[in-house]
C-alpha cells in the first residue's frame, strides 16, 4: 500500500496539471493571427477582411473608438474562444439565450441593443475580418491601405474648381467690347474737337459711322450667325445631361454626416457597386439597420428620421414594426441614356476606381449632387489616361502580351484604351 502512494500522488499531479490546462485553454483569448506585410497570404486575408468590415461593419462599429456598438479593437482578447465570436456574429440572440456570461454581459452594457445577424459569413470570413482589425488597431502599415489613400492623377482626378458658367463668359466679352466702343468714340470725338478748334478742316469719319456702315453689319451677321449655329449644336450635344443636378429628396440624407463623419463605407448602403453593374439604391432595412437605436440625429434631429420609420412601419415607442415597410422614393441624381451600357463592379471593383472618381467628394455633400457631366468625351478621356494595374488584379492575366512587355521594357503602362476601352461595343448595344 505504501509504495501507491508516489504512484497516487504523481499521478494527483498529473490530474492538476491537465485540469489548469484545460482551464487556461477555456479561457485562452482567440488566437488571431498578426499580419506580415510581406507575406502575400497574410496580407490577402486582411484585404478580404477590410472589405467585409467596411462593407458590412462600419455602420455600427469603429476599430478605435464606440459607434452605435462597441470599439473592435482588443475583441478578440475578450471573447474565450473563436466559436463563440462565430456563434455571436452569426445569432447574437440565440447566443444569449443560451445563457453564455460574456453575450449577456456585452448584451447589458450596450443597452440591450441587438446586433444584426450574419450568417452568411462562413468563420474563415470572420476570421479575416479580425485579422484586418487586429492590424489596423495595432498600427501595421498594410499595402492595400497605401494604395487605396493614393489621390488618383490624371483623368481620374475630380477638380474641385467649379467651372464658369458660359453666359458668364459672353456677358464679360460683350460688356468690355461695348467698353472699348465706347471710349474710342469719345477719344475720337474729342480729337476731331482739338483739331477742330486748331483750324483744321476734319472729315467726319467717327467710330459710330464706322460701327453701323453696310460692311460693318454684314461682318457682325457673319460672327452672330456662326456663334447661333455653335450654340445649337453645343445645346444638341448637352441636351439631357445634368451636371450639378441636386434634386430635394425625401428624406434629408445628409453624405457629409454618414460618409465623412461618421465613415460608413459607400458599399454598406450601395450593396452592388462591387458585384453589379447598378450600385443599388438603399432599401429601407439598410437605414433601420442603424435606427432602430438611432433616433436623433446631430442635424435635423427625429424629423427626419421618424420619416424613415414611416417609410419601415416602425413604431419606435413599441419598438416593432407594425406595418408592411415601403420603400423610400430617392430621386435618382446620375442618369445615363438607355444605349449606354455602365458596370460598376467593373470599374469599382476590377478597376479599383474609387467612388470620389466620378461621384466627387461625396463625404462632403450635404445633399447628391451629380459631379460629372457624364458625358462621351469625359469617359473616354479617362479610358486613355487610366493605367490599368496588372500586377494587383488576377483579371487581366490573360493579356500575357502586355505583361511580357512590360517585364523587358518595351512598354511604360498599359491604359484601359489599349485593351478595348474605346470600342464602340464596350459601351454601346
């Protein structure tokens, strides 16, 4: 019996060990791997994860600071395990319900407000999506972010001067012409008055006798029906497009509170500006995403956004919806004729174009306005100086061609015009 006992107490100790084990992996952070910006893989999946985060996160969350839900940064050291955070995103409620501590403990500090659910995501996505926010909230300088804060150059820059209006121009011209007339008819009066007085006989021949002669009027015909026929034309050409268009809405959006202050991404409320060819208006749902616990805003206070709950059938007193939702009438601000042929997902997303591009600084607009004439010109003006980025987009790896000559150097860049972008077929039916 005596010679159990080592044997008990080595094997008591072995007990203890695995059970702190197991304990301190219960309670363990989730492991979320740090980004290596010069391994192409890591770097991958928090490109994967930044576009899922500000596509479908932004609206709710901030990396360093509380939005309508908590900071991201560090939630990965408060959660005990991966499964749970999957568990979380994908039914926050059933989680809770479940009982689980932590759920309802973040549940109560954020005044029961109720995360809406993904459970599209697969956990891989999720995974990325912590990665991503793991590298921003420690500061690793990630490749896609130098990118994506480049300005564009050349066609792809928006001016911000705004342009003269025409009429401006001609009033100046007409106003100094008249100008002239008018201070060469009085300094010709006044020296044929001297010379007058000197004794000199002086044959009138004034300015205004000039002006109004036969062959005078005729050259004014010409110059006026030549500026007529250019005007008509310039009409014709911009008969239907309306740059500076900037229709009343329904409802106040404000661009300058949603995308620049509180940097909630285009693609949140424009869902297919990535995979479709329309950027798709917001849905009602998309705005109660957000206010169903929003319900005053820094601006315009409930009005307007008991407007959107009127469109939704929200009752915010009940906190449920209690009539069918409508959607809300936005007028639509960019229009293109019907045999034009626009991709979104091509420019935005193979492209890399960013929205600024064609839309403005949008993050400053207090109401849509159209920023682009939109016209033939402007976009093939950009398909000739837009240098298409073969090395960042799988894409283009079917032009072995160009991509063998820009390794020897025979060629600098290769812009959208040289694969196509001007023919008449890539845009037009």
């Amino acid at each position: 019996m005596h010679c159990c006992k080592p044997i008990r107490g080595v094997l008591q100790l072995i007990a203890l060990i695995l059970f702190l084990s197991l304990s301190s992996a219960a309670f363990a952070a989730v492991a979320v791997p740090d980004v290596n910006p010069s391994d192409a893989a890591s770097v991958d999946k928090a490109k994967q994860g930044m576009e899922l985060f500000k596509a479908n996160c932004t609206s709710c969350h901030a990396i360093d600071r509380k939005v309508t839900g908590p900071a991201l940064a560090g939630v990965y050291d408060r959660w005990d395990s991966d499964t749970k955070i999957v568990e979380w995103v994908h039914n926050s409620q059933k989680l809770i319900a479940s009982g689980d501590p932590y759920a309802n403990k973040i549940f109560n500090e954020n005044n029961k407000s109720v995360m809406t659910s993904f459970p599209q995501f697969s956990p891989e996505q999720i995974s990325n999506i912590l990665i991503y926010v793991k590298a921003k909230a420690n500061g690793v300088a990630l490749p896609f972010d130098a990118v994506a804060a480049t300005p564009a150059t050349g066609a792809n820059t928006p001016s911000t001067t705004p342009a003269t209006p025409d009429w401006y121009i001609w009033i100046l011209i007409s106003f100094l012409l008249v100008l002239v007339i008018l201070l060469v008819s009085v300094t010709s009066k006044l020296d044929k008055a001297v010379r007058e007085k000197a004794g000199e006989v002086v044959v009138d021949v004034s300015i205004d006798k000039k002006i109004f002669s036969k062959k005078t009027l005729k050259v004014l015909l010409l110059i006026g029906s030549i500026l007529l026929v250019f005007n008509i034309f310039n009409g014709a050409i911009d008969f239907g497009r309306s740059q500076g268009y900037e229709p009343y809405q329904p409802i106040r959006f404000s661009h300058a509170l949603h995308v620049g202050q509180n940097q909630i991404e285009c693609q949140y409320c424009h869902t297919g500006v990535e995979k479709s060819r329309h950027a798709s208006i917001p849905g009602t749902q998309i705005c109660m995403n957000c206010h169903k616990y929003v319900q005053n805003g820094p601006k315009y206070g409930k009005d307007e956004i008991n407007k959107i709950y009127a469109y939704a059938g929200w009752d915010p007193e009940k906190q449920k919806f209690v009539q069918a939702p409508k959607n809300i009438e936005w007028v639509k601000v960019h229009n293109l004729p019907d045999h034009v042929y626009f991709n979104h997902s091509q420019h935005v997303k193979v492209g890399g174009i960013k929205c600024q591009t064609c839309h403005g600084k949008v993050e400053e607009y207090e109401t849509m306005k159209q920023f682009a004439p939109l016209s033939m010109g402007w976009c093939i003006n950009c398909h000739r100086n837009t240098e298409v980025k073969f090395a960042e987009n799988k894409y283009y790896s079917i032009f072995s061609k160009y991509k063998d000559e820009l390794k020897k150097g025979t060629r600098a860049k290769v812009t959208v015009a040289d694969i196509g972008g001007t023919d008449c077929q890539k845009c037009h039916y």
